[in-house]
C-alpha cells in the first residue's frame, strides 16, 4: 500500500502549499479559519496520530500558533470546526491556552449559540444566519468539537448535549424508509425543503458518527441507536453507487455529477466502521470500488477535483447539480483521510 501513501501525502502537500498560489479560492487556502480548514487540519491530526510524522504535528501547532495571534474569528457552526483538531491536539501538547480557547467556543455553543425549537443547533454561518434550520453538516462542524472537550474536561453536559443534537438531527434530517439523509429542515415552516438526498450532507453524518463513536463511551445508551442510523444509510448507500465507484452530488439522481469529497468521505467512513466492526466487513468492496474510482480524479500535482463548493441549502434537485466544482481544502483532506484509511486502517 505505499504507494497509497505516497499519493495521500502528494493530495494534503498539495494543500498544505496552496497558499502560496495567488490564483487559490478561499476554499482551497489554509489561511483562513474555516470549516475547510477545520476538515484538512482533523486529517492532518489523524495521519500523524497513525504514523508519527512530526512534520504534520508541527504544521497543525504552526497553524494554531499564528491563528490565535491573529486573533479568533467571529463564533458560528463552521468557525467552531478547526477546534476538532485544536482540541485533540491538546492531548497531545497540553498547552492551556489551547484548553482555554476550547472551553470558551465548547460554553459558546452550549449557553449562547443561536438556538432552534427543541434547543437545535441553528447552523448559523459566516454568511448566513439561517434561522430555524439544522444541518447535516452541523454534527461533523461542531458537534464533535463539543462531545470530544466534554471527554478531555470530563464535562458530562458537552457530552449529553452532543448525544441529543445527533438524536434530533437524526429525527428531522434521517428519511425513515430509506436511511439517507435531507440537507436541512426548517422549525419555522416544518419541512426539508426539496427532501434532496444530497451526498454531501449525507457523508457529515457517515464521518461524524464514526468519530463520534470514538469518542463516547461503549456504554452510552444511544450507541446502538446512533449505530443503527449508520447502518441504515450505508445499506442504501451501496445500493446507489455509480458504476465509476463514486456517488452522484444528488445521491438518488443519475442525472446529477458524481462528486468526489462526499465519496471519499463515504469511503472512509465504510472503511473505518467496517474495520471497528460496527458493519458487516462485506461492505468494505464498495468503499474500495470507491477508492479505485477516486484516483482518476486526482492530478498529478495532487489536486484533486470534482468537488463541489460549499453548497447552501437548496429545495430543488437543479440547485445542488448546478453547484460549481472546484479543488478545495476539504476535498484534499477527504481524499487525504480515505486514502490512509485504505493504506494503514489495519494498523487500528
């Protein structure tokens, strides 16, 4: 599998060098504090956590070093995601301003973040303030920042606070006859908008659940609920898979492209819950079809492309297909994440 890691490494150095490209979309830089950011820095953390390449470390501390001189973002859904990493990372280098910063956001979300009926995460953005409106993608951003420095300060109410925005979100977002996952739902008009199964989205709760796993105890009492969701979307997610290995953008639509990140983030997830035994090891043959599929997407500089901007919630099937693709920091450290997973997820 070398040369699985040769060409993960060639996608996130890709990245990790981007910046210095004047031509590079916001999406594509790692000098922003984003949830782009956030996605590529967690996979920078988990590659070195597996194979102790200290130059990942130090550009993660780098990273976090100039940021925090900078001066911290405005606090929303998305500006919560590089802290998954900073969080983690704190185990690592227990430096207390980063326990400090983390505590501060982690009292953020739980006394002031913008709220919803039934005390929902609203995913309020840098742009948008999307009021009344959860989102998959919410879990992934913010959700596992909370559950992960509840686990680190042993803050039992981050931890039940993150089980209940996966159990809500599970109730208005999980469509019940076919375990995949709407974009959004709204408490001011009660509805998921187009119920559009966008990929995506769909991946935010195959990604999130596998880490959120990792992080809550074996003994929690939702775990087998939460693992049942999962297993309910990765069934049909098999079922719905292109004959090129990757998913289309609109998962149910045949019409609509097929989209590399949402892909690559299924790939891993089926592969690391395959690997945790949370499902049947036979559906680790479609995350590899995938794997093999999502090559031909990748440049020989390491871009990889077929990936969809960052997509705003949408009620038409048309929104979503007329999405621009564009190489972005996510991309790369889906792609990044997959890659390792398929080369090195034996190693545990």
């Amino acid at each position: 599998m070398e040369n699985y890691i040769d060409l993960a490494e060639k996608v996130i150095q890709r990245l990790l060098y981007a910046g210095n490209d004047p031509e590079t979309n916001d999406h594509f830089s790692m000098e922003k504090w984003e949830w782009p950011q956030g996605v590529a820095l967690y996979s920078l953390y988990l590659y070195y956590k597996k194979t102790g390449k200290t130059k990942y470390l130090d550009f993660i501390i780098d990273w976090f070093e100039r940021k925090i001189k900078e001066g911290l973002p405005e606090k929303n859904v998305n500006t919560v995601a590089p802290l998954l990493a900073l969080i983690h990372l704190y185990e690592i280098k227990p430096d207390q301003r980063y326990l400090d910063i983390c505590k501060k956001w982690a009292e953020w979300i739980v006394n002031e973040m913008p709220r919803t009926d039934e005390w929902g995460l609203q995913h309020i953005t840098s742009d948008l303030v999307n009021d009344g409106q959860i989102w998959a993608d919410t879990l992934f951003m913010t959700v596992l920042f909370l559950a992960k420095t509840g686990a680190v300060t042993g803050n039992r109410d981050y931890i039940e606070q993150s089980i209940y925005q996966f159990l809500l979100h599970i109730r208005y977002l999980s469509d019940p006859v076919t375990g995949l996952w709407y974009h959004g739902w709204t408490f001011g008009e009660r509805h998921n908008y187009g119920k559009i199964f966008w990929a995506r989205g769909n991946c935010w709760y195959t990604i999130g659940t596998v880490e959120f796993l990792d992080i809550i105890d074996p003994g929690e009492a939702n775990r087998e609920y939460l693992l049942q969701v999962l297993k309910n979307q990765i069934t049909t997610l098999c079922k719905l898979q292109d004959k090129s290995g990757l998913w289309h953008t609109v998962l149910n639509d045949e019409a609509s492209y097929v989209e590399t990140s949402a892909s690559a983030g299924f790939a891993y997830g089926i592969m690391k819950a395959a690997r945790r035994g949370y499902i049947d090891k036979k559906y680790k043959e479609y995350a590899e079809k995938a794997v093999k599929g999502i090559l031909s997407k990748i440049d020989r500089d390491g871009t990889v492309h077929g990936v969809s901007h960052g997509t705003p919630l949408g009620s038409t099937v048309e929104h979503y297909r007329n999405i621009q693709c564009v190489p972005t920091a996510y991309g790369q450290g889906l792609t990044f994440l997959m890659l390792v997973e398929y080369a090195l997820g034996s190693g545990g």
